[in-house]
DNA sequence: GCTGTAGACTCAGAAAGGTAGTA
DNA sequence: CTACTACCTTTCTGAGTCTACAG
C-alpha cells in the first residue's frame, strides 16, 4: 500500500528542543551560517568505547599441535578474532592467514613466538565452539531477559547515541568506536586479516564547542585532543591502523544537517537537468577536438554519463584491492568489436568497481566513441591506463566550468533518478492492482540499480524460497479450480431451486473465486518480483540516488490513486491532497507544485513543524513503498512525540 | 599550474537483528 | 500457544569521491 505515510523516523530521532511559538503560515528559517561553518553549538557525551576484553575460562582451550596451552591475555584475545570466524570463508584464504598470523605473532609473548611458527598447527576448534554456543544461549533466553537486555541498550543509546546540535537534538549516527578485530577487505584486499587495535581515548581527537560540556573521557584516561572545529561534521575521530584511513563518528541521515546536505545533492542532479544537453553537445564536439586530452575526457564523460560509471580515482597500488572506476580504466578492461551480433561499434567492458562488484557490459557506442577508443587503446600494454591524460581532478574541474558544483557523480545522481522517473511513467498502469504498481515501482527502481550496477548476492535460501512461493500459487491454482466447480455445481442447483438460500450461495461462491484469483494475481506479481531481483540490490540506490520527490510523486500524484488521499502519522488521521510534481513539473524555484507539496507536508507534520526544505528532505528520504505500520515500530519518543513506524515489506 | 597527500564526507554490501507469519 | 524461519530493517565499517593545501 503505497499511498499511506506513516514512516517519520526523522522525526523520532531530530527533534528540536528550543521549541518556537510560531504562528500558522509563519516560516521557519534558521540563519545560514557563513562560508564553511557547519554549526554554533555542539556538545555530547564522546564515543562508546568497546567493551574491554574478557578472557576465556580454562575450559576453553586452544591447542598447539595437538597440545592444549593457555596463551597470554593478548594472543589469546587476537586468537578468538579468527576462532569466531572459523566457518568463514576468510578463514581459508592464503592472504587473511599470512597478515593474520604476522599480526597476532607480534602480540604473542616472546615464548609464544617461538613455539607458535604454523598456523595449520593451530586449532582453534573450542573457541569457535564455545562462541557459537555463546550466540545460540543469547538466541534462545527469555523474552524477559532480552527484554532487560533491550533496555540497558536503549539507555547507553539515549546516553551516547545523541547529541545537541543549535538547538536540536540529533541522533549519532555511529557512536560506538569500532571493536578491534581482523580486517575485512572486500575483494582481494592485501590487507585483509590484518589486526585492527583496539582504540583508547589516547587515539582519539574530539570535536565540539568550546561553551558545551566537554566530554569526559573513562578514569585514567586522556583524549588525544579536544578541538573546537566548526568548520566540520564531526564529533570525534581516530586514525584506523591497518590501513591508516581516518575514522569520524558522525551524525546520522536524520539529522538536519545530514539532511539538508542530502537535499542539496538533488538539487545540483536537478541543475544538471536543466543543462545536461548543451553538456552532452560540448563533449560529443570534444570527441573529435584536436587536442588529446579533450578527446580523452570527452570519452570518459560519454561513458560516465551513458553507463553511470564513478569517476575512478587513482589508488595506490599494493594497498587496496585492484579495482578501477572511469578514469583508472586499464586497456585489459576493454574489449573494441567492429561487429557483434549484427552490431556495429561494441564496446565490452569486464573490470572491478568499487567494492570488487564486477561490472560487465556490451554497449553500443557512438562511431566517434569507438573511433576514439580504439586510437587511445593503440600501442599500449593490458595494463596501461586507456585515458593517460586524464584525472578525475581534472576532469572535475572541467565539468565544474560547466555548471556549479558538477561532478562526476552528480551524473550519477541525475540519471538515477530520471531513469527511475521516466521508468515509472512507461511501466505504470494506472488501472492495475496495488500489488501491480507495486511491482511497477520495483521494475523502475529495478532499472536504476542495473544502472548503477548495485549487485547482492542472492541470499541463502533463494531457490527454496522461489518453490516455495511456486507451491503457493498451484495450491491456489488448485483451489481456484475447486471453488469454480463447486459455483458451477451451485448455480445448477439454484436453476432447479430458484429459491433466496440457493442463490445466496452462488453469490458466496462468486465472490469466493475472485477473492481467490486477486490472491493468485497479487502472489504471481510477488513471485516475479522476487525472480528479477534476485541478484540485485535495491537499497543503495533507493536510499542515495533517487530523488524521494519522484517517489513521493508517483504514490500521491494521481498515479497510483487520485483524489483525496489519507495521510497517517502515529495514531492521527489527517487528510492532505496533492496535486502531481514530478521531477518534470516542479523546478528549482518554488512553484504551486512545490507548494502544494509542502503544504501536504505541512498537514502531515502537524507537529509544529514548518515545512522547510530539510524537513522535505528528511521526510522524502525514508518514504519508500511499504505497507501501513504495524505495531512493531510505533514508539514514543523522547518529548513524547507519537511516532508510526514503518514495517512489512 | 601540477602533483601528492591528508582530510572529510558519501555511498556500499554483508552481517546482525527483530518481527510476523507459519508449522 | 510455542518454536521456527523467512524476510525485511538496521548496523557496521570498508570503499569510494572530492577538496584543500603544501611543495
């Protein structure tokens, strides 16, 4: 049920604390702080430290060569890093063994250093026993306890998990300093298996005001440094050490500063909108400029705007794992076909992008394109770069000549949601079911993450699953059939009677055999859902490429129903109209589409809230198609607010 | 200008967690 | 009613993008 609003998590976790007594129609507007500035006020509480280590009792041991002995309280504790991952597939890679066993060697005792040299001599059987255990007796305590458990949470969370911000309370996106353990690169990182510290408030550098509390750090402790920054986000921060990358605690997307960053994304994808032509015009020109360099960039641009590729910064080698994105292409990553299939000018593209995803595509490019290609492919090796006289850092300069605040990846973000936009106009019937809209949704946001190339491997139990789902729809098939024979059966005999009562059955069963095929359609509809989805991933792009307006669009604009709509928001029912705006209709300056959704906004939000552009913001970014809430997620937050929760699928 | 690097922020899929439907 | 499990959401933290700044 798309056309439901129930979903305010934003609201349960920004909350403003200096409520303001506004009038109706009175606009709230905070002043816009100068250059750079990212806030006035901040405090809170500091990171949460991980729980310091409790060493294993003697019972769980682990064994040498088929010798138990007790390591140190170091060795042992890096020891039950790999134990845990025993039934990981890590656990059997060369590279996760060898950086694995270098580290934990250098936290062993000097005696341990010497009898431990063979890893396959290790066996860590009774501490991945002994965890195991340990998860299933927290599985299966009683709800009470988990209960109690739950809220001994909550009250850290409550402690830790927010801060203030100029006036707003605002959830902590990760407030908990990361745990030590091994490193988990994606891919064939060369650094995988490596140990990760533990992190104590000497490594840590905290950000906040210089009139707020400053945080205490644990007795017997020092922070690294406090900093009174204003000038960036976040609140805390420590250097990681296994591949020295910084590390920030942050506030999550709900808060308004998150938020109105998010806003302003889509906006500039939206500029984009505006002028991408006479963009797509220069560096089609480009492609034939007698300088190299314009003709490389002309290229990539092709590419990053056609396929949605990511700019492909320079990595540095041996560090990550091998993976390139537009500019990094190497020729191996090429293949140049005259003709394929009939076709003219293909270009197959085999390479890792980010996260190791691989990206494999035969693309139809223009002659000139491949014209291009072919001369900067020419007299070099596999592992030459394919755009040698060209960067992202040059490349976004050019594009930031172009337009304001363009770059590669705000191609990204245009196309995704125009894809999902255009897509949603030709796959939407605007006589069918729910379930089918649905459906219309999923295939449009379907295309953007093809696009994007946002790829899962498809879970566990996908094939049980899909026949499960299978076994569904021919029981109902089945029963369809028996219901039909059984109206039939009922309307010879009311032929006969012709009296009320048998008639009334006939009626009965009729309306049986439609219940039964709209659940039949609305079960077929899910299982082709699941089918084309199996090893793609919709979340990314759902949460951080598609303009939620289009969304929003879609569900209340006439679209999926039109007229009045009900908006629910905790236990109150309001009702709101809203007139169609997609990205089409509405512009970057306000018009009556725009108003007219703020004002169903406005009647949605009846907190006392204006209806800024954050709010928008924050409100489109979690409106996704779900069901109506459920029970499960309504709670009350902190001033008391109601707030309805989103669940189901 | 160009290059290299640190820093800060967005975006990524896997894994963990939690609930509702089902046996 | 309870245990199980499928499925969806949240958490986690690694992997990108992009900018500022120094030499």
């Amino acid at each position: 049920n798309t056309t439901h609003l129930w979903c305010l998590r934003a609201l349960k976790y920004s909350v403003p604390i200096l409520q303001r007594a506004r009038g109706a129609g009175e606009r709230w507007e905070e002043e816009h702080y100068e250059d750079g500035v990212k806030w006035r006020f901040l405090e809170h509480k500091g990171p949460l430290f991980a729980p310091e280590y409790e060493p294993l009792t003697d019972n769980v041991r682990f064994h040498y060569n088929g010798q138990p002995m007790k390591l140190s309280a170091n060795a042992e504790e890096v020891a039950t890093f790999f134990g845990k991952m025993l039934d990981h597939e890590y656990t059997t890679n060369a590279i996760f063994r060898a950086n694995f066993f270098t580290d934990w060697r250098e936290v062993m005792t000097s005696a341990e250093r010497k009898l431990i040299t063979n890893l396959n001599k290790c066996d860590f059987q009774e501490i991945h026993t002994y965890f195991t255990e340990k998860t299933e007796a927290k599985r299966v305590q009683s709800k009470e306890v988990k209960q109690d458990l739950k809220m001994e949470q909550e009250a850290i969370a409550q402690e830790y998990g927010y801060c203030t911000m100029d006036g707003h309370r605002e959830r902590i996106a990760n407030y908990k300093i990361e745990p030590p353990g091994l490193f988990r690169g994606r891919g064939s990182h060369p650094k995988m298996g490596k140990l990760k510290n533990r992190i104590q408030p000497e490594d840590v550098i905290i950000n906040c005001s210089r009139d707020s509390k400053i945080p205490v750090p644990p007795t017997g402790h020092n922070w690294k440094e406090v900093r009174f920054d204003n000038k960036v986000t976040w609140l805390a921060s420590w250097t990681e050490n296994v591949q020295g990358a910084m590390k920030y605690i942050m506030l999550n997307p709900s808060s308004k500063l998150k938020g109105e960053k998010d806003w302003q994304k889509f906006e500039i994808a939206r500029r984009l909108k505006g002028c991408v032509d006479d963009i797509r015009a220069k560096y089609s020109a480009d492609l034939k400029s007698r300088e190299m360099k314009s003709r490389q960039r002309a290229v990539a641009l092709y590419f990053i705007d056609k396929l949605a590729l990511r700019a492909g910064n320079e990595k540095e080698e041996g560090e990550t794992a091998d993976t390139v994105g537009c500019c990094s292409l190497r020729v191996e990553h090429i293949k140049l076909h005259n003709k394929l299939n009939g076709q003219a000018c293909v270009v197959e593209f085999d390479f890792l992008g980010k996260d190791s995803i691989r990206y494999y595509n035969k693309v139809l490019v223009k002659k000139q394109v491949f014209k291009n290609l072919k001369h900067f492919m020419q007299n070099k090796d596999p592992s030459d770069d394919v755009f040698d006289r060209l960067n992202t850092h040059n490349l976004n300069k050019h594009l930031q000549e172009l337009m304001e605040g363009l770059t590669a990846k705000v191609f990204r973000t245009y196309n995704a949601s125009i894809t999902l936009q255009h897509q949603l106009e030709q796959l939407t019937d605007s006589e069918g079911s729910e379930a089918e809209k649905l459906l219309s949704y999923n295939r449009a946001n379907r295309a953007v993450a093809v696009l994007c190339n946002h790829q899962r491997t498809a879970p566990k139990s996908f094939d049980q699953s899909m026949k499960k789902i299978q076994a569904k729809i021919e029981a109902k098939k089945e029963q369809i059939d028996l219901t039909k024979s059984e109206l039939k059966s009922a309307k010879m005999y009311h032929k006969v009677k012709k009296d009320k009562k048998s008639k009334l059955v006939v009626e009965k069963k009729k309306k049986m055999v439609q219940k039964l095929e709209e659940q039949l359609t609305k079960l077929e509809v899910q299982a082709t859902d699941r089918e084309e989805n199996k090893q793609i991933a919709l979340g990314t792009s759902k949460l951080n490429y598609l303009d939620p307006r289009i969304t929003v669009a879609w569900s209340v604009g006439g679209w999926v129903r039109s007229g009045e709509i009900k908006w629910r928001v905790g236990g109150s029912e309001s009702k709101g109209m809203l007139e169609s705006s997609s990205w089409e209709a509405s512009t970057s300056t306000d018009t009556m589409g725009r108003q007219r959704e703020r004002d169903a906004l406005s009647e949605m939000l009846s907190f006392g809230w204006d209806v800024t552009p954050r709010l928008c913001g924050l409100f489109w970014r979690q409106f996704h198609c779900r069901p109506l809430p459920t029970k499960k997620y309504t709670g009350v937050d902190p001033e008391g607010v109601v707030v309805g929760g989103g669940g189901g699928g």
